[in-house]
C-alpha cells in the first residue's frame, strides 16, 4: 500500500521544522556558555599586577576581530556575488526562455547563500567558547565545537529542504501542471535551484578558498620558518587573517557545496522521474507519493542525524582519544540506523514496478542503489581518515620521512594522495554499475542522495573541524596555558581529519551527482531516448571533447593555486614589511598591524576568482552552443573522470602534510624546531591550497558544468553545433 500525497507532505514539513529547531537549540547551547573565566585563574596566564579580566578581555577581542573579519569578507563577496546573480538570471531567462527556472536559479542562489552565512556567524560565536571550555577540559571543549558543528548541520539542511519544498509550491502555481508533459516542464525549471546553489558555492569555495590559504601560507612561511615562533602567534600580523580564513573558506564555502550537492542531486532525480514510466500508466514525476521520494529521503536523514547527535551525551569524551573515535562513531551509527529505513520508504512510496530510459526497476531495485551510495559513502570517509590521520601507518610515514628533508616529504605525500584514490575510486565504479544496473540514470541519481543523506552528521563533523582550528588559533594569541593549547591541538588534529573525510564525502557524492546530472542532460537533450543514446566515443567530436573536459580540472587547478601563489607572496611581503618596520613586535612591545593583511586577503580573493568561476560557467555554455550538444557530452564525461582522481588526490596529500606536521609537533622525530619539523613545515605549507582550496573546488567544477548543461539542454538541442552547421558537418 503506497502513502497518500498529505502524508509524503506532513511528514517533509515535520522534518525540516524538526531540524531547524534541532539547530536552535544547539545554538542555544553554544550561545549560553559564558567567556568569564570565573574558577579557572590558575590556567589563566596573565601579566604581573593583571587581573583575572583582563586575559578574558583578550580571548573576546581576537574573537571579535575575526568575526569582523569574516563578515567583511562575506559582505564583499556578496555584493559580487548579487551582481551575479541578477545577470545570470537574465541569460537563463533569455537563452532557456524560461522565468520560471531563472527565478529558480535565484531562489538556490538565496539560499546557499543564506547557508553559508548562518554557519560562519555560528562558527566565530563558537570558536571562543570552545576555547574557553577547553580550560574545563577535553569533555566540554568537544562538547561546544560539535554544538556549533551541529548548529550548520540541521539548519543548512532543513533550510535547504524547506526551501525546496516551497519552490515545488510556487513552481506549481507559475506552471499550473495539467498533465504529465506540465509535471515535466515543471520539474526542468525546478533544476535551476540546484545551478543557483552550486553556482554560489563555486565563488564560495574558490573566493574563500584563496582568502583562508593566502593567509596561512604566509603566516607560516614568515612566522614559523624565517622567525620560528608558533603558529598562531600573537605576534604574527597574518595570525588574525589565517583563523578568518577558516571561517569564510571551510564553513561558508564548505557549507554552500555540500547544500549545491544535495540540491544537483535531488533536482537530478525528479527531472529523471518526470520521464519514467510507471506500468499501468503515467509517469514517476506525476505519482502522488513517488515524487516526494527524493526530498523523503532527506527529511529522514535529519531525523536519524538527530538520534544519532545523542551519542555525545551517551558516550562522553575524556581524553585526547576519544574524539576521533567518537566523530567516526557519528558517521557509522548514522549510516547503520537508517539503511533499514531506507528500505521501508523505498517500497512505501515507489510503484512495484516502473521504467526509466528502457531499465525496468522497483523500489526495492531503488533501495539497493540508495543502500550502495550510502555505505559506498561510509568507505570513501573510513579511507580517508586511514590516509590524513596520524593514527595510521600511511600519515606517520610521511612524518618519518621529514628526517630527511623537505624533498622526501613532498615525494612520500604526493605518492599517498595518489595511492588513496585507488578505493574510493573502486567503490564509486561499484556505486555506478550498481545504479544503472538497477535503476538506470534514476538509480544512479538516489545513489548520489543515499551517500547524502546524512548529511547533517557529514556537515556538522566537518564545521568542527574550522571551529577547533580557530579555538587553537585564539589560545595561543591570549597566551592561555600550554595545558589548554594541548587540548585544543588534539581537538583541531581530528577537525583535521574529519576535514579530509568531509571532502572525501563532497567529492564522491559530487561524482555521483555530476553522473546523474548528466543522465538528466542525455534526456532533457534528446541524446538518449526509449532505444538507446546516440552518443559515441569514437565520433571525433565526442572524443575532442571527452580530452577537452579531461584537461579543465587541471587548467582549474593551476588557477587556483596560482591565485593562491599570488595572494600568498602579497602576504607574505607585507609580514616581513610589518617585523621590518614597526619595532617592538618580536618582543611584545608593539602590535602588528592584523587589519591590513585581513585588507589584503579579502581583495585578493575577490579579484582571483573571477577567473576560475568564468572558467566553469562558460565552459559548457561555449562548447554547447559552438560544437553542439554531443561534443558537450564528451566535455561533461572528462571532466568528470579526471576530476575526481585529482580532487581526492590532492585533498588528502593536503591532510596528510598537515598531520604529519602536527604529529612531528607531538615530540615526534625530534619535535618543534627540529629540521624534521622544518621539513614538515613545508610540506604543510605546500598543501594548504591543495587541500583547501583546488582540491575541493574541483568537485564543485564537475557538478557546476553538468547542472549548467542540464537547465540550457534545451537551448543546445536547438541551437547547439553552430560551427559544424556552418561548415556544413553533422554536430556527431
């Protein structure tokens, strides 16, 4: 017996206001833990004749200036990002003739935005706290970095999924569908949502990807190689940059891909669905119940994330250990309890039977494919944490290999991303076969939600990450107690971690969702059809394409990372410039001058990601609309092929030199100021924009072009091939 359309409804409603208030409540958490330092003044180190105050007066105003910082930035790039948003909106409405999808693209746009804005002005109100808490200990430092982790986590979620239920509403009343041909025109506008929020998190990524790793470069190369003083130093002018940095790079840029992930994905399944066929008549898209089945999927991943936040209460965390055991534990109870869940949705609210592009399937074909991307998604985060955490084999030889220099840790660390492509890679291939096997371009698409569908456990351990960063950043430059610093140097080695994991999740859904959208794309256009696709490798224009698109992720690339080049060695001029000329900031006398390398920061990012942005965009716009829709076949599949081997890779080569630094700082080969930790040093510093800024930018290129393929597909199978058309040439 499948469900009613009010239930499908009710219980979406019930979710997303479940979540959003899951996330008002950890907020409330978070926000009541007072900065006072009252019973704590033995951990407090302060001056001759200071009082206990006056090191809280400090805690508040570094935390205040990175808050000031971060929202600058944001602010700024906003207004780029608006004006964007208005001009694109206008060629979506021109070229696609359709108001409907360019009000779409706005309404994603908005609340990606919106997203990423709720999780930086969460994460610099945590920070501080955990901070502060970790005075008390390793239990309620934890405690307050998951909080504000959670806090984006079940708010970005639930946002995204209440605002995509709403755009269903509205969309149904500019379209007023009628028959099933409406529920499709329909369903291709509602897919401008997901090119609105992958859109902004490009700019997100690449803006505050570039910002967050120009500062830490040249902090560390000034501050730790040429001065030797600490990371994070007071005394660095850089320091106050590199923690606004992991705000506007790893939470509002982190946040704004994953909520693009999530919208490409469900946006994928229900253009697909509004082709599938149903035995007895009508079509999935049309079904009462069955299209709900994708944003069902979402809305119980935020209940299940729920139950399973309740671990932190249950299973408390007392020593150093404990917490990357205790975030790993997140990801596994999360995935065990909801996969039979999973299974009892799939054969509530799909048909027994239906086809989709010739493929005869069912929800239980459906749940297995769902089930795949799920614990497919859980492999790709266990392997990652084997490959960027100081726990394992693979990360501690990286550290033992700076014994021998600096060269012998950028060869071991490049070898290790490499090799920690192998699995993920097999297990993505097993996650595709298994889809089209069972449902087609519709299984392939609920596998990409399956690995999503937790994503508020994936989202909030990886906001804690930045979060425990930052509290590390803010002990050392209040001078707080090594006792504190250890703490939180054992909080941020695991944010490290589940960093990489988080990206590791980013970058295998944003494959599977880049698959799908393609799928979609092969429909919308007329490539693929009842007797098969039309497309094939062998045809030159197909092939020129295919090597094309396999070359763009390492043309983004060196974008990227020359753009953080640049803004680094801008960085890196004015620190020296600041030590050289205002006396008395080595030994404390003087204050560096923060604001103005937060000044140079942020107008570097925002002049450096034109390029990269204008890269993805017009891409497939171009080669569409010149070569035709079948050679923009070609591009879509080589990017997405190498994409993923390069994102992985240098995502975790990136975390790997970042532990292998925090663990030589450990007293490990020799410890700090050691030449191993010299060596160290500069395998971390070289992987910074790998890991941070075009590792996990290049997930949002492959999604970015598929999506822009799928909302103008109608316009290139109209228009598209212009200059084989011109010469005379079949666009094959």
């Amino acid at each position: 017996h499948r469900m009613a359309l009010e239930w499908p409804a009710v219980f979406i409603i019930a979710s997303f206001m479940v979540g959003l208030l899951a996330s008002i409540g950890f907020a409330y958490k978070v926000l009541s833990i007072k900065v006072d330092g009252v019973g704590m003044e033995e951990h407090l180190i302060a001056a001759e004749g200071e009082a206990r105050e006056v090191p809280v007066k400090k805690l508040l105003w570094i935390a205040s200036k990175i808050e000031e910082g971060a929202q600058a930035f944001l602010f700024a790039e906003y207004r780029f990002i608006m004006a964007f948003l208005v001009v694109f909106m206008i060629v979506i409405g021109l070229l696609c003739r359709s108001w409907p999808t360019a009000f779409a693209f706005v309404w994603g746009g908005l609340t990606s935005l919106a997203c990423g804005w709720i999780g930086m002005s969460i994460a610099v109100k945590t920070n501080v706290r955990v901070t502060h808490e970790a005075i008390r200990g390793y239990g309620p430092a934890f405690n307050a970095a998951f909080g504000g982790g959670a806090v984006m986590g079940f708010c970005l979620t639930s946002l995204g999924l209440m605002n995509l239920f709403i755009l269903y509403y509205i969309m149904k009343a500019m379209v007023n569908p009628q028959n099933s041909d409406d529920y499709k025109i329909m369903w291709e506008n509602i897919a401008g949502y997901g090119l609105g929020g992958s859109t902004m998190a490009l700019f997100g990524r690449v803006g505050g990807g570039i910002y967050t790793k120009a500062a830490d470069v040249g902090a560390d190369l000034v501050g730790k190689v040429e001065k030797g003083i600490p990371e994070d130093d007071p005394r660095n002018p850089a320091t106050i940059a590199d923690n606004v940095g992991d705000n506007v790079g790893d939470i509002a840029g982190m946040g704004a891909d994953l909520f693009g992930s999530f919208a490409e994905a469900t946006c994928a399944a229900l253009v697909i669905a509004a082709t599938a066929k149903i035995t007895g008549g009508g079509f999935l898209g049309d079904d009462p119940s069955a299209r709900w089945f994708p944003l069902v999927i979402t809305a119980t991943g935020i209940l299940v994330s729920l139950i399973t936040s309740f671990i932190t209460q249950i299973w408390r965390v007392t020593k150093a250990e404990d917490i990357e055991t205790q975030l790993k534990a997140q990801l596994i109870f999360s995935t065990v309890l909801i996969t039979p869940i999973i299974y009892f949705l799939s054969v509530s609210f799909l048909p027994p039977h239906f086809v989709v592009a010739g493929v005869h399937t069912s929800g239980l074909k459906i749940f297995c494919c769902i089930a795949t991307g799920l614990w497919s998604g859980l492999l790709i985060g266990l392997v990652t944490e084997y490959f960027t955490s100081h726990s394992y084999a693979p990360v501690r030889e990286v550290a033992e290999s700076c014994n021998t220099g600096a060269a012998t840790n950028v060869i071991f660390g490049l070898a290790l991303g490499y090799k920690s492509v192998i699995i993920p890679v097999f297990s993505l291939a097993a996650t595709i076969w298994m889809g089209y096997q069972m449902g087609s371009q519709y299984g392939i698409a609920m596998a990409a939600l399956g690995m999503l569908s937790t994503l508020c456990i994936g989202l909030t351990i990886d906001a804690y990450g930045p979060i425990s960063d930052n509290a590390g950043g803010i002990a050392e430059m209040a001078a707080l107690g090594e006792e504190v610093r250890d703490i939180t140097d054992a909080l941020d080695a695991a944010g490290n971690t589940t960093a990489a994991i988080g990206k590791g999740f980013a970058i295998g859904s944003a494959a599977l969702v880049s698959l799908a959208l393609f799928g979609a794309f092969t429909v919308r256009s007329n490539i693929c059809h009842d007797k098969g696709c039309d497309v094939n490798v062998m045809q030159p224009l197909v092939f020129a394409g295919l090597l094309v698109g396999s070359m763009l992720p390492y043309w983004f690339s060196a974008m990227t990372m020359k753009s953080v080049g640049l803004a680094a060695r801008a960085m890196v001029e004015e620190v020296r410039r600041q030590f050289r000329e205002i006396p008395g900031i080595m030994d404390g006398t003087a204050k560096p001058d923060y604001q103005r390398c937060v000044i140079i920061s942020t107008e570097a990012s925002l002049k450096e990601m034109a390029g990269p942005g204008a890269l993805v965009i017009f891409s497939p716009i171009l080669v569409g609309f010149l070569f035709g829709k079948y050679c923009l076949a070609g591009l879509l599949c080589g990017g997405m092929v190498s994409g993923v081997q390069i994102a992985i890779s240098m995502s975790n080569t990136g975390g790997a030199w970042d532990n292998a630094k925090k663990y030589v700082e450990k007293g490990n080969h020799g410890g700090k100021g050691s030449d191993a930790h010299h060596a160290a040093v500069v395998g971390d510093t070289i992987g910074d924009p790998m890991k941070d800024t075009s590792g996990p930018s290049v997930n949002i290129l492959m999604k970015l072009m598929a999506i822009i393929s799928l909302v103008f597909a109608a316009f290139f199978d109209k228009y598209g091939g212009f200059l084989p058309r011109l010469a005379g040439q079949p666009i094959h």
